[in-house]
C-alpha cells in the first residue's frame, strides 16, 4: 500500500505540474468537452432518453396481450391449482426421497456417500460372482464404501474456510455460498435408505450394461434435480457451457431450464413474470419467424430450426425472470467471462501446437505469411470472432470495476487472452467490431482515455505483426477473394429480395440454397448472404428484419436508462456499457457475416441481450432504493 501511494503521489505531481496545465491537454479536453455537450444535447440522445410509452402499455397492448397470452395461461393455472401443488409437493414421498438424495450429494455426506457406494459395489460384486467376472474393484469398492459409513460429516462444509476457497474469492472477486443445502435431510435413516436404492439401481446398471452408464445415471439425475430445485443453477451451467457443447445438448438445457422455471411459477407464491419491449420483440420474431418457416421452400428442415430458435430465444425470458439481484447478477457474468477465457485459451494452444489444422478460410496467394486462423470449439474463425466480440468488452467491464487487485490481474489476464484470440482469428470485420465496441466503451466509461488513444494509435501499427497489417489493410480490396466473394454475394441477395422482400423464403441454409442459385453473381455457391440483416430480411422478409431492428433500438433505450440510473463510473453503469458495447461490435460484424449461421452463438447473443436488459432493470431498481426523499 505505501509503494502504491508513493507511485500514485509522484503520478499526480507529474500531472498537475505538467500535464495539466500543457496546451495539448487543454486543447484535448476542450475538445472532448465539446464533443460531450453536443453528444447529450442531440437529437439521438433525445430520441433514446424519451419515454415514448407508460410502464405498463407492453403488456397491456392487444398484441402485448396475444404475445404473453402463454405466461397468461400459466397464471391462471397457478391462480387455481398452485396452492394445490405446492402441498403435493410437501406431500410427495417421490419428492421427498429425490430431496435426501440432492441435498446429500451437495453436502458430500461421508455416510450417504459410503452406503450408496457399498450397496453399489455389493450388487455389482454379486453379479459378478454369478457371471464369473473379476471381482477385484468391485471388492475395493466395498470396503471403500464400510470405511466412508463411519464418518457422518458433510465434507461442503470443510470448504468454506479452506485457503482455496479464499483464493478463489479473491481471484474472481466474489463470495462463495456453503448454505445451499438443508442440514435436515442429511440425518436419519431416510437418506441411508435412499442411498441404499440409488446404489443397487446403479450397480445393476454398471452389471448389465456398463460403469460408465451407471455414471451418466447418476449424475444425470443429479443435475436434473438440481436444475429442478434452483434453476439458478441450471441458468449458470447452460450459460457456462453454450460455446463448449454440441447444439441439440444445448437446446436440452435451455428447454430443461424453461421447464424449472415453469415448475417454480406454479410452485411458489407471489411469483411475477417479468416483462418488457425486447420481450415483446423476441416474441414477435419468433412468430414473424414461425409463419415463414411453414411457408418456406423447405419447411421441414426451416420447422426443426424454428424450434432451435425457440428454444434459444425462450431462453431470455428464463434469464430475466431469474437473475434479480446484483450478486446473480454479477456471478452469471463471471461465469460467461470465464467460460470465454477457456473457448480462447485452447484456440491459442490450437495456434500454437497446430490442433485441428484446417486452411479452408484462408486466401493462401494473397496472405502467405498467415498459416493458420483459430476456431476453437466453434468450427469457424469468423464465429468464435464474434462470439469473442460479445465476451471481452463484459471481460474488461469486470475487470474495471473489480474491487481487489487479485481480481483485476485475473480478468485482465483473461481479457489479454481473448484479446490475443480475437487477433488469431484474422477476422477483419471483428476486429473492425472490436474497434467500434473499444470505442463506445472508452466514451461511456472514461472519455479522457481519448487522448491516450490518439498517442497509441500512431504507435500500434510499429509493434504489430506486418501480416496482421497487410490482413487489415485488405479490407475492401476485391483482390481478396473472400471480399469478392462476399461482395458477389450481397449482389445476388439483393436481386433475390426484389421478389421475396416481403415474406421471405424461410429460414435455413436449406431454403436459401433452393432460391439463391436462380439470382446468383458468376455463379458463386453460398449458404447464406454473409450479412445478418440482409439474412434476417431474406428469412422473415420485411417484419422480421423491422422487429429486429425495434429490438435493438429498445434494447440501446434500456441500456441508456440503465446507465443513467446512476451515471458514469458507477459498477453497473461500466457493466452496462460493457454488454452495450459488446452488442454493438457484433452488429458492426454482421455487415460483413451472418452471425446466426453458428446457432450457438445464436443463443449467445440473446443470453447477452437479456443479461444487459437485467442489469438495467436492477440497476435502476437499487437506484430508487438509494434515492433520499425530499422531505427527508
């Protein structure tokens, strides 16, 4: 602490004597100044700071009505059957017993662990014994579980004042929870009871059929009810592993989620849905996107990605009808900045030792020195670009606004990472992204870094690799044959659209590749139109791309209401602009790409929408908390 004050002492010496008081800083804030009041006072300004509509006219609009009628529904089942429920629920010996068993295994009851293993083992040792099989593990396992009988201690509980744990804390700058389990169901005889059936079910699976499906019933059954009970959990986990996991595994969690919170609605008391424009909007779209896919000159392969689209795009309403406080808050966004931090580290070892090697994005005469772009788990470099655009200005909000030095060092070595990652993936309209999200960033969050930009600017070209110059001085060069490829395709698409403007053709690879052949430029092959509003307008026609645009337009409105809840500086107004800005870079991209031709980043970039809108709403929620009346 005394070499950081005396370093922070000399630096605001150094700033008052020369700094300050230097025509170049003068001129400089003169001009941001400038450019500041010009900014509030304008017309755009105006437009997204206006209350066009009452709180409530969302919902209270007859297509508001139409759009949420399902929630409507759900409503009055609740109104009549809820109480009714919620005692069966308290009733159900089934419940029960999957109770014992859930919170056992989050507490890591020694004795629960030792009698479910021992009885596993046991009934796989007999059968084994019968069939002539190697009884060896069986009977290690055995004894394993006789000596875990003897210790009744809830292992969880050890953590909470482990060093790890502390470490941790410090690291991720969090606080970790060790209550999430009931005491009362890790005694009595009832959960060796349970323990007891769940091992033989186990261990007759891992005879008859193998080990490693006993394992997958287990856990599977485990995450299940743990999704059941807090589908905070299920929300986390879906959030962590959306760039990790093969697409229909994702469709299942966000659908298993949707169906845990259905659960919790009907379940508990004074439950409110939660809703808003962008929520009218999402709606709105996917009905625009249902009517297209039943018309689409490929319905049946359009209906299945409908479904896709539903499943992803339902999963906003799960998100903001279940992160309402700044800790879950702030978690779910570490845990989406964490899980970017390995999509983008195993790209640089991919670099690096050469996994997976596949040039088929490269124009190997134009670009030599550049011998390989990373995808990482995400099967293509302009994808884990744009899904890298959504992660990183969220990375380095987190890291502006963590409180302990450990913390930011953490996440400004992984934003150092996914920045690095970001480069590998040689995608010139993300990095043209990347520049318009720093932008809005460095404006919203500290506009006075302005002038150390206009310093670096000049210098960043010396110290950059002269294949990554030569690769972003290509942009617009018709040399490159992916421009022109590109730019032979948005041609084709737009004699495409004089006939199908108004409808659309259907989403899906699909149906575009049906009808764009008729309209194509030199005969070149496409599997979409490489620009996600000309794809929104060729999928939904002119409805779908309109509802689009009013999303984005009410989802900026938000943020700025948002960020003014408490101004500039604030942790949630940094948080806000972080999501805003990632948003806005991804949009710049999807004037060169379709950025929902990857269906996980799809789901992504909706997840991204709905933690911006709930860190809004909650921001303003404890600002009105914080507000001292007049007569106070």
């Amino acid at each position: 602490m005394k070499n950081n004050s005396f370093f922070i002492t000399v630096w605001l010496c150094f700033y008052n004597a020369v700094i300050k008081n230097s025509i170049t800083y003068r001129w400089l804030l003169g001009l941001y100044n400038g450019i500041s009041k010009a900014w509030r006072e304008s017309f755009i300004t105006n437009l997204f700071r206006k209350q066009f509509f009452s709180k409530n006219c969302v919902r209270n609009s007859v297509w508001g009505k139409v759009c949420f009628s399902p929630f409507s529904l759900l409503e009055k089942v609740a109104d009549s059957f809820g109480e009714k429920l919620i005692v069966q629920k308290e009733k159900s010996h089934i419940v029960r017993f999957f109770k014992y068993f859930l919170h056992n295994c989050l507490a890591l009851n020694l004795r629960f662990l030792g009698v479910f293993i021992f009885c596993g083992s046991l009934s796989n040792l007999l059968i084994s014994l019968l069939s002539g099989e190697k009884i060896l593990l069986s009977l290690s396992a055995v004894i394993l579980g006789g000596i875990l009988y003897i210790f009744d201690f809830n292992l969880t509980a050890a953590f909470k004042s482990s060093k790890l744990v502390s470490l941790l804390e410090n690291c991720l700058d969090t606080k970790f929870v060790f209550d999430f389990f009931y005491m009362t169901k890790c005694e009595g005889k009832m959960r060796l009871i349970t323990a007891a059936a769940l091992g033989i079910a186990s261990g007759l699976i891992s005879s008859i059929i193998s080990p490693i499906f006993a394992l997958l019933f287990v856990f599977g059954l485990l995450f299940f009810c743990l999704v059941l009970y807090k589908v905070e959990f299920g929300v986390f986990v879906t959030v962590f592993l959306a760039p990790l996991i093969p697409t229909m595994v994702l469709v299942g969690l966000s659908l298993l989620c949707l169906f845990s919170l259905v659960i919790k609605y009907l379940t508990t008391k004074k439950f409110l849905w939660h809703f808003e424009g962008c929520g009218l909007m999402i709606i709105t779209m996917l009905v625009i996107y249902l009517i297209s896919a039943i018309t689409s000159f490929a319905p049946f392969k359009s209906v299945q990605i409908w479904l896709v689209y539903f499943a992803f795009m339902i999963f906003y309403f799960v998100i903001i009808n279940t992160v309402k406080t700044k800790n879950q808050l702030f978690n779910i966004l570490k845990v989406f900045v964490l899980s970017g931090g390995i999509v983008c580290l195993y790209g640089i070892l991919q670099y690096i030792f050469g996994w997976n090697v596949n040039q088929a994005w490269m124009d190997e005469e134009m670009f030599e020195d550049i011998k390989m772009r990373i995808y990482s788990t995400l099967e293509n470099p302009n994808v884990l670009g744009e899904y890298i655009l959504l992660v990183l200005p969220v990375c380095i909000s987190l890291m502006w606004t963590s409180k302990k030095a450990w913390a930011k060092i953490v996440y400004a070595g992984l934003s150092g990472i996914m920045g690095v990652a970001l480069i590998l993936t040689f995608s010139r309209g993300c990095w043209l992204g990347i520049m318009a999200s720093a932008a809005v960033f460095v404006t919203f969050v500290c506009g006075k870094l302005w002038g150390l930009a206009l310093i670096a600017l000049p210098v960043i070209p010396m110290v950059l690799p002269q294949s990554i110059i030569n690769r972003f001085l290509s942009i617009g060069d018709m040399k490159d044959s992916s421009t022109s490829y590109r730019v032979y395709i948005w041609m084709g698409t737009l004699l495409l659209l004089k006939d199908f403007w108004l409808s659309g053709i259907g989403p899906g690879t699909e149906a575009f590749t049906q009808v764009y052949p008729f309209y194509s430029y030199s005969a070149i092959v496409a599997p979409h139109s490489h620009n996600l509003f000309l794809q929104i307008l060729v999928e939904s026609g002119i409805l779908g791309i309109f509802a689009f645009v009013l999303l984005m337009f009410l989802f900026i409105k938000n943020s700025i209401s948002g960020y003014l809840a408490f101004g500039k500086g604030n942790p949630f107004s940094v948080v806000i602009v972080g999501i805003a800005s990632g948003i806005l870079g991804f949009m710049v991209q999807g004037l060169f790409d379709n950025c929902f031709y990857n269906y996980r980043v799809f789901m992504i970039f909706f997840t991204v929408i709905a933690l911006g809108i709930t860190a809004s709403k909650i921001a303003k929620t404890e600002s009105e908390k914080t507000e001292v009346p007049l007569n106070a």
